[in-house]
C-alpha cells in the first residue's frame, strides 16, 4: 500500500498537509494561519476567537436548508513527543509519515492522528461540494492537550450549531456519549545543593523501552510508569547505601503514561558492586512483574563523570518517599457502565526547574466530579506530607451521557444500515472538549467518534488506514439524516 493509494482520497490529502503545519500545544500559529488561509480559498465565512479557535461555515446543500446546523469539532494541537535517538524540532520541522502493513505512523515521533484526523476529515468535507449536507459549522480548537483553554475560553455565541460531532475518539465502530472530567495537582521540592564527598562513584540510571501511551485512555493496561520504576530503585540503593542525587528527570506531559527517565547519582566507591549487583536483582523483578505488559523494558546504568553539587540528603528523602507514595493507575472502576475506568490519577513527570526547584506534575480523572477532586486531595496529601509546596487546578467538567440523544439514534441506526452491525455505544475515561462545551451550550446534542489509533501522545501512535474510510462513510451518512429543524 502506497500514501497515494489511501482512501478516502480527500482526507489522507488534507491529513498530509497538515503534517507539513508545525502545531504543539499553546504554539498554533501556523496551523491557524493554514485554516483561514484555506477558508478564504474556498470563499467560506471563516472567523477566530481571542483564544485562536477558528470557526469555518458552510451553508447546506440545496434541499437541505431546512436540516438542523452540525457543527464538526477537532482540536489542531498534537502531543509532541519523541523517541530519544530522533532528532526533530516541533516547531519547525513536518511530521514525515510512513506505512506499517494497514497502519499509518510517523518516524519517530507522534503522529498528530490526535487529532489531526479531525481536523482533515472536515477540511474534506468542507472542500467537497459533492457531499450533502445540512448547514454546517467546523471547529477547530487550540490546547486541547495541555489544559482545553481553547474550549474554556470559547464564548456563547461564537457558534450556533444544533448537534455536536466530536471527532477526537480512537475507536472505529465506537460511539462515545459521555466522558471523564480532569485536574491537574502539581508538587515543587525548593532544594538546596551541597557537595558530593571525595572518592564518591558517579553513575547515571536509565529506564526506556516502555509503552507509555494516554493517561485517560491507556492507564488501564497496567503499561510501566517510568518514574515509579526509577525512583523505586533509587529508594532501594538509598536504604543500602550513602546515596547522593544530582540529577533527575522523568516523563513530559501531565496526560501521558511517562515511557522514560533517569538520575544521576553518587555512592561512596565501596558500593559500587552493590549498585551493579542490586540493579540485576532489580531488573529481574521488574521483567517479571512486567514481562506482559512492558516486553521492551530496560534499565541501563552507566558510569558518569563527577559531579560536584547534589540536592541535599534531607530533600532527597522527602522527595523518593513522596514518588514511592504517589498513586498512580487506576484507583476505581465504573459501577454503571462495564470495564470503564472511573477514576485515575498518572504521576506524569519529575523535572528540575531553574532556581532550584523540582517539579512533579500529576493529572486525576474522574467520571464524577467528587472522585476526581478527591483523588486530588489524596495526591496532595502525600506531597504535603514531604514538605512540597502542592497545588491543583481549576479541573474541566466530565460529559454525563445521554442515552436518549436524538444524533446517537441518527448514529446507530446509520451504522447498522450500512455495516449491518451495531456501533458500541461507550463512555470514555479520557477527556473530551464536550463537557466544556455543554457549560456554554447546553442545549447542544453531542456525540464523539473517529477511527481507530493506537499509542496515542507516544511515538508509536499509529491509525488504522481501513477504519478511516468506514467512519467517513459514516460520517457522510449520518450529515444525510440529520433530524431537520423543529
């Protein structure tokens, strides 16, 4: 299968191009530049908000006047990470695309199918005067990743559509009608530095090899948290052993499973057999714990030029007691909807910040609203507990289900007629804009779909090339039975 060969043919065109539009999260300017480049282009009203969000419109097809407005809603950010032994600058540099047997995926790096696919399937839609249609509106959002600001931000008004179709879930076939709500709870160590003593062996601990994946959607799986797996062999080197840390650094983003990290630290020389020696005894426990769920785990140590300066011994306590005392994973599970996480929390990353700071990142998930806050006042213990400075969020809303929406019988019914089977209709645990846009819209009828990916916000996230032409049929029959205006 070649890049020319993918159907639908106006999707993957689109998808491509917006691979060539560097677009982290808070940095969208070129992609916003791209849309309403594109709506002027196509002589389509287009406008954006102070947030960046970008509204493109489109009057329906003749004889289709009297449908309800749709309204077609991706966010334009992507997750960037990549693999360590890749080079390859975000902000400037296009996402270089490759075909895995009937997957797509990137070269190292995260593909940008979250939700870049979105975004593609309505510029196609848009583009395409063939397609029948009600009248439509398409929105682009910004920073859906890294806290829904462009969702929070959006104001009453700025659309006027009857249904929402959220474009933003993984799962072909799948029907997604409610969602978890999240808050970020963030912990800072302040440090002060001392001296390594003399004739101390210096040596860097590195876990990689791990899935990772998302928070939300991922956590389930029992995948590795490489900051728990580090810092639990550092706890066991500093109950044995005069154990200085001058280093640490783990995960990246408060909604991805951390896949990496490692620490710099120093031992008195008589110990360093002890390291060596501990660490196998350690990797074994951790494969067979693992062997499952993480085949590509692995711990490498390696000897490291000296250092100087360390954190001290008092905060170096604190801190891997703390790390070994935050949750991490699932903690309950739906009581009314089967196998659906209700509640979770991911401890995402551990940085050193300037001015002697280090910083620990965590995000809780909840399908209610008191769960998620209460899982956050357990991550908040824990920290407090060590001495960190702890503070959380505002959080978003979760989107409670309805099962009695008109669009999701337009939906199924529209599956079952053209796969003659049914969609599975599920609430998901990761986040969606839906619920911020019910607070501002509440009379909107919402429901979330799109094909399937897998390793979403990992450099293995990769899309299923055939599942993208059955949700765009889809999709294109469910704009042609569109409930009309009341």
């Amino acid at each position: 299968m070649e890049k020319k060969d993918l159907k639908p043919e106006g999707v993957f065109k689109f998808f491509e191009e917006i691979c060539q539009v560097p677009r982290p999260s808070k940095r969208e300017e070129k992609i916003i530049a791209y849309l309403k480049d594109f709506g002027v282009k196509c002589h389509l009203e287009t406008q954006t908000d102070a947030a960046g969000n970008v509204l493109i419109k489109k009057a329906a097809t003749p004889g289709k006047e009297n449908l309800k407005t749709v309204i077609l809603q991706s966010h334009i950010d992507m997750v960037c990470e990549k693999n360590n032994n890749v080079t390859h600058d975000f902000l400037n540099d296009p996402i270089e695309t490759e075909i895995e047997g009937e997957w797509l995926k990137a070269k190292g790096t995260t593909l940008g199918a979250d939700n870049g696919i979105g975004v593609a399937t309505a510029l196609a839609i848009l583009a395409d005067d063939s397609i029948e249609h009600g009248p439509l509106e398409c929105l682009f959002t910004v920073d859906e990743e890294t806290g829904l600001t462009g969702a929070f931000a959006l104001q009453e008004g700025f659309m006027s559509g009857d249904i929402l179709l959220n474009m933003d879930s993984e799962d072909e076939g799948e029907i997604f009608i409610g969602c978890a709500g999240g808050i970020d709870t963030v912990a800072e160590f302040a440090y002060q530095t001392v001296e390594v003593p003399d004739n101390y062996f210096f040596f860097k601990i590195e876990v990689k090899g791990l899935k990772g994946g998302h928070s939300g959607s991922d956590i389930h799986l029992g995948r590795g948290n490489a900051n728990k797996i580090l810092n639990r062999f550092l706890s066991r080197m500093a109950d044995k052993t005069d154990l200085y840390l001058c280093e640490i650094n783990g995960g990246n983003l408060r909604n991805a499973i951390p896949r990496e990290a490692y620490a710099i630290c120093a031992v008195p020389e008589s110990a360093k057999h002890e390291v060596r020696t501990g660490l196998n005894v350690f990797i074994a426990e951790i494969e067979n714990e693992l062997a499952v769920t993480e085949p590509d785990l692995k711990l490498v140590l390696e000897s490291e030029s000296s250092r100087k300066q360390a954190i001290d011994q008092d905060t170096t306590t604190r801190l891997l007691k703390a790390l070994y005392a935050a949750p991490h994973g699932v903690y309950a599970m739906s009581q009314d909807i089967p196998e659906l996480v209700e509640t979770s929390t991911n401890l995402a990353s551990v940085k050193m910040n300037p001015n002697n700071i280090i910083r620990i990142e965590t995000s809780q998930r909840s399908s209610i609203l008191s769960a998620r806050d209460n899982m956050a006042s357990t991550v908040r213990a824990v920290f407090s507990l060590a001495g960190a400075t702890v503070m959380s969020g505002t959080g978003y809303p979760g989107w409670k289900p309805n099962t009695h929406s008109a669009i999701l019988k337009v939906a199924t019914d529209s599956y079952k007629r053209l796969f003659d089977t049914e969609a599975k209709i599920k609430a998901i645990h990761a986040g969606l804009e839906c619920g911020l846009f019910l607070d501002k819209y509440p009379a909107l009828d919402m429901i979330s779909f799109g094909p399937t990916l897998r390793g979403v916000h990992s450099p293995d996230e990769r899309m299923l090339i055939p599942s993208v032409e059955r949700f765009w049929k889809h999709l294109l029959d469910i704009l042609a039975n569109v409930p009309a205006k009341e």
